[in-house]
C-alpha cells in the first residue's frame, strides 16, 4: 500500500499513512504542533509514520484501538498518551504489536500506556506491545527508544491456550533501549504461561537504569540485557537495587550466547560484594571497602609482643633465681 494513502481494507481496517504530504483524514494544522490524529472509532487502525519528522501523542490523541508503525528515520513521543492495539491484532492478527519502530526510527516515551492486543481466539498468543527493530542489515538503521517514569507497557493476554504477550521486544543489530524508569509487565497467558517484560534477541541491547518489572526477561543471540547499579546474580536471578533505590529481583534466561552484564554506578556505593555463586555471566559490582587483614597492623601487634615476652622473662629470672658469688682468687 502506497504510504501517503488512506484507504480502507477488508475487514472494516482502517491503514493511515502520514508522508511527506498531507493525508486527507489528518488537518494541515497537526504538523504546526506535531500531532498526528487518528480516527477514535474505526476498527482495527493501522497508522503509519515514514516521514521522517516528530509525532507527539498526548491524552488528546487516543490509540483505542490502534497500532502504530513508526519507520524510516521518523520519530514518535508519547506525553501521557495511550495506545491499545485492537482484540485479536491488527486484521485478527496478534502479531502485530501496538506500536512498531524499524529503520532508524526513535521512540521517547515519557508517560502514558501502551498494551498488545488481546487474544480471544483458541490457541493465540497475546501481542506484544512495543516492539523496537533494526529493519535492515546494518547499525545505520537501527532503531532506539528511551523510557521514563510515568510509562506503562504491558503486553497483552490470551483468554483461551494461548501465552501472554511480551511488554518490549527488541531485536536487530545495533537497535538499543534506554529504560531510565517505568513499568513493563508480561501479558497474562493460560496456565501460567505469562509473557516477558522484556525480550531482546539478535544483536539488540537493553540498558536498564530503574524501572519496574512483571514477568520474566530472555536475552538472545548477541544481545545484552545491562543492570546499572548494586546487583548480584546467582543463576538465572539477578537481584539489587537501582542508583533511584528501586529494588529489583527478576529471572533472566540467556539463550544462544545471550549476555547479562551488572554495572556499577560511581555515585552509589554497594554494601555487598559480587555473588560468588556459579554463573557463566560476568558480575561487574565493585567489591566492598574493608581493612586488609594483612596490610601491617599485624607485623607490628607481633613485634611488640615478642618484646613484651622478653622483657617479663628477664625480669623473672633477676628476681626468682638466686645469683652465686664467685670466689675471686688472687
């Protein structure tokens, strides 16, 4: 479909594309203030960002129900905004996530919910609700996002057999994510089966700085999943506590050469030391300050002693033991 075109598809979806020209079904005067607007009330909106310029969503503009590709170089801000992606997924597919960033794409998220879609039908996976790709081949089309407090992503659930969608997917070389605070929850799966709050494979990295998290996360082939702040690892759990002092305890699965890296920030001070116990991934946690049992004290507690010991032993022998005068002979 032609990104400049508005069109309506089969089964009731709507596909808005926003150029480098103007749409019909958006007001010239968005672009003054950098707000896209889409339809509240059409089924299934599919809404496209190639243009390469800043598109604010605020709570004025509501994506309920909405998914969102944000793609060649464009750049997406959520202010207190609100994406839900349609039940069942963009054309009963729940693949499609609520918001999608490929190509050099940037994503600031300062406040507002972003949730995949929910899956009704038998045996279907919940969709994910921020997926962040790389699109291409190489770093110069990576995508990146950064998250703050104020932000929740959850992914969405699946009402019959089906696992709970992911909250942030990321994925492709070079594609990174900056997660300075914010709440990322794992959709609700059957039996259990609950998505990942985050998930990050084939080169994509994810540095994490605060922030809350439901779900479990999985770091895949050549990717990195990076604590900053006091933090241990014993197996698959790393526990500690961010520089904001938010506390964090989560299960981290590597697979395929995936990478877990604990971090030490130079203005907080941890109490413990790095864990000791078995773990293939590296603990960069300063060790703690504390004296040196053998920095010296010890020489000089032993040499005062031994002087001490001598002085008492001869001191005993000029007074207990009797001294013999030794005839002189002349």
């Amino acid at each position: 479909m032609l990104p400049r075109l508005t069109a309506l598809l089969s089964l009731g979806s709507i596909v808005t594309g926003v150029g480098s020209s103007t749409p019909s079904s958006v007001p010239a005067s968005a672009y003054a203030s950098d707000y896209i607007v889409a339809s509240e009330h059409a089924p299934n909106i599919l809404t496209i960002y190639n243009d390469g310029r800043t598109h604010t969503i605020n709570n004025a503009y509501l994506f309920n129900p909405g998914t969102i590709a944000v793609t060649a170089y464009a750049t997406l801000r959520i202010e207190d905004g609100y994406v839900k992606a349609p039940d069942n997924g963009y054309k009963l597919d729940t693949e499609w996530p609520a918001i999608r960033l490929s190509i050099g794409s940037t994503l600031n998220a300062t406040g507002g919910t972003v949730t995949g879609a929910l899956a009704m039908r038998d045996g279907t996976d919940g969709g994910e609700a921020i997926e962040i790709y790389n699109g291409q081949a190489g770093p110069i089309t990576a995508s990146h996002a950064h998250f703050y407090d104020g932000m929740d992503v959850v992914g969405g659930d699946s009402q019959r057999n089906g696992q709970g969608g992911n909250a942030l997917h990321v994925h492709g070389f070079g594609t990174s994510v900056f997660v300075h605070g914010g709440k990322f929850k794992g959709g609700k799966g059957a039996d259990g089966d609950d998505g990942l709050s985050i998930y990050t494979s084939n080169g994509g990295n994810v540095y994490i700085y605060s922030g809350t998290f439901e779900g479990e996360m999985e770091v895949g082939d050549s990717s990195v999943i990076a604590f900053y702040g006091c933090f241990m690892q014993n197996g698959t759990v790393v526990s500690g506590v961010f520089a904001d002092e938010t506390n964090l305890e989560v299960n981290v699965r590597a697979e395929n050469g995936g990478e877990v890296v604990l971090i030490p920030v130079s203005d907080q001070e941890c109490e413990t030391a790095p864990s000791t116990a078995p773990s293939p991934f590296p603990t960069l946690s300063p060790q703690p300050t504390v004296p040196r049992p053998n920095d010296g004290s010890n020489i000089a507690v032993t040499y005062g002693f031994t002087i001490m010991a001598a002085s008492t032993l001869l001191h005993f022998i000029l007074v207990a033991v009797p001294w013999q005068t030794i005839p002189v002979v002349t």
